[in-house]
C-alpha cells in the first residue's frame, strides 16, 4: 500500500454521499473531514468525491483537503470496479468508508463506519438491490475489514444480528453536535419567522418521505394539534404524505436557519421508528427546542429523559404529548434546559479523536 512506518500515512475519507440535501451521513462525513487532519498534521489526507464534487454551498463544512473524483456515482452500477481503480491508484494506507457503501474489489486496510442496518431490519419498505447490496456486498466486506465502527448501541446490536457480525468487532462512537446548533437570541427568531412567513407558534416535523420516518404518523392528527404544523421533509413531501393544505411545507434549509427553525418552534417532532442514531433529534435539543420523540431505536439513548417519548405507532399520543408541551410552559422550559445540557454531551471533536484512535489501532501504530 501508499505508506509505512517511514513515510508519511495516507488516509482517503469517503465523501462520495456528500450530494444534495445534506443528510446526516453526509454530515457525518464532512465533519470528520474537517476535524480529524488538523490532528495529525505530519498525515495526508484525501477526500475521495463523486464525478460532480462536492455541492459548492456547504460553508463552513466544504473540506480543506485535498478532493480526488471518481468516475462514477455513489451506489450507482458501476459503483464497484470504479471504486477499486481509483483506490488502487491513490495507494491509500487506510480507506474509511463513511457510509455504507464497501469496496467489495479493494483489498486493503479499510476502517467502515456503518450507520444502522435499515436496509436488512426493514426489507418491507426497502429496495431488493439495496438489501441483496448489504447481503452480500456489506456484510462480507465488513467482516475483513481493520476496524467496524456505528453509533450508537442500537445499531451494534442490529448490524451484528442483521449481517452475523461480533458485536464486539463494532465500536461504538456517537455523532457529534456542531456549537452553531445554539438557542439564538429571540430578534433572530421574530426575523425568521417572518422571512418565512411563520406563525408565532408552531409545531415543527421532521423526517423525509422514507416510511421509516414514520411522519405519516402525524398526518392523521395534523389538523388538531392545538398550534400549526410545519413540515420540514423535502420538496414535495407534504402532498406525498397525504398532509391537508393546511400544514405548513418548507423547502429545505441553510444550517443558520435551521437553528432558527428549531428554536422558534413550540416542540420538534421526531417520530422516526428506526434510526441509528436521529442526529435531528439532537440538533433540535441544542437549539433549546423541546423534542418529542419516537420511543424506538436510538432516540431511547440520544433524547433519553431530556425529550418526552412517544410511542411511534399511536397518532393520539403524539398529540396529547402536543398539547401537554403547548399547555404547560413550564415543561417547555424544562425540556428546553434539559435538551440543551444533553446536547453539550455529544461533539464532534470528541468524535474525530476516537474515530482517529481508531485509524491509529487499524494501522498498528497504536
């Protein structure tokens, strides 16, 4: 490979997903690149992009190291053999696969971060290529892999069931919060409510059109929650879900207005019923939002007792936990207080310096 104990060490970080929206992989990813160079200074380190780059609007999370693009698109059919040729040219000591896309053709020292295992637990609702591509793609590769790394405890029970994996050979390193997800001051909120014609008080949905997101949940009592709903899930989302014109659609936002619709909102609503870790969650609690929360797969560990949890499956009590955060100003305050001290537990340095550790471990040099 590229490097040994007298050179210098190359890493290549997967930044392939980085397209679009970003998602919380995607995030995932970027904050790794940003974080984990400054470390190691005497390393190289290499963003691996798809055929388009990276989207230029990512601000401060757009990576300072150097890009390299491959010649096809992230999980698309030539994925693979694409894949190996451009690892095979950059010679990299170690690859960190940052989703859950292996290199099936490259043999060499790969460290994989593997989110949760929706693909496989949820095969009703998922497609038949991505389920036989964790199968026989995901779950093999990562068993010769140097080090497994997820997210939460959650998700090392589920992959190791779902792809016959130790649980043991998964570490666990929970996703981070950046400080721009803070509780603004109230002049910014009143600005932003009304730039996006807002009302004063809202419920805010999270989630994407994926059934696991469970938002459908919401769409049933939408109409009698005791304030309106804002529906943030992506283009489209509202009529695709079936919600009544009278919910509240926004297109999806800069990081700086996130904070702001977060922490202008009466409660955030989270009603995914699998996530591997609900980074969404986490950011609302750091802007001071109370969250309401499915009571299924990583909210139980991420929100714990900071947010109220809702059974996933039973619209009424998603809007009787509404209206007990409408009614009650004083478990807003102290779901908001709570949020906040959670959220300070969870940072991304700390994330980049254990994932590091990790990379030194696969590499012996620890």
């Amino acid at each position: 490979m590229g490097g040994s104990l007298l050179s210098v060490v190359k890493v290549v970080i997967d930044l392939r997903m980085v397209r679009g929206p970003l998602h919380g992989i995607a995030r995932y990813a970027l904050e790794l690149a940003r974080r984990i160079p400054p470390l190691e200074p005497g390393w190289q380190f290499v963003g691996l992009v798809g055929p388009d780059g990276v989207p230029e609007e990512l601000g401060d999370l757009a990576p300072r190291i150097p890009l390299v693009k491959t010649g096809a698109e992230f999980l698309s059919p030539l994925e693979q053999p694409t894949l190996a040729a451009s690892l095979l040219k950059l010679a990299p000591d170690l690859f960190h696969a940052t989703s859950f896309s292996l290199p099936a053709l490259w043999p060499g020292p790969l460290v994989a971060t593997i989110h949760d295992a929706n693909h496989v637990a949820l095969t009703e609702s998922q497609s038949r290529t991505r389920t036989a591509y964790y199968r026989f793609v995901v779950g093999p590769r990562a068993k010769r892999a140097k080090a497994l790394v997820t997210v939460s405890e959650f998700s090392r029970n589920e992959i190791a069931r779902h792809l016959a994996l130790a649980p043991e050979r998964l570490q666990v390193i929970a996703n981070g919060v950046d400080t721009s997800f803070r509780v603004p001051p109230a002049s910014e909120l009143e600005d932003f409510r009304a730039r996006r014609g807002l009302p004063e008080h809202y419920f805010a949905a999270i989630g994407s059109t994926k059934p696991h997101k469970n938002l459908r949940v919401l769409r049933t009592i939408a109409s009698s929650l005791p304030a309106p709903l804002v529906l943030l899930a992506g283009r489209g989302a509202r009529r695709a879900l079936g919600f009544e014109e009278s919910v509240i659609e926004l297109s999806p936002l800069p990081d700086a207005d996130l904070v702001r619709f977060y922490a202008a909102a009466l409660g955030v609503l989270v009603p995914s019923h699998y996530e591997g870790f609900g980074l969404p969650a986490l950011e609302a609690m750091a802007c001071g939002a109370p969250v309401i929360a499915a009571d299924a797969g990583a909210h139980c560990e991420v929100v714990g007792s900071a947010g109220l949890l809702v059974d996933p499956h039973d619209p009424a009590a998603w809007r009787d936990a509404a209206q007990r955060v409408f009614r009650n100003e004083e478990l807003r305050r102290s779901l908001s207080q709570a949020g906040v001290a959670r959220a300070a537990r969870f940072s991304w340095d700390d994330c980049a310096q254990r994932t590091l550790q990790v990379y030194r471990r696969a590499l012996g040099l620890s």
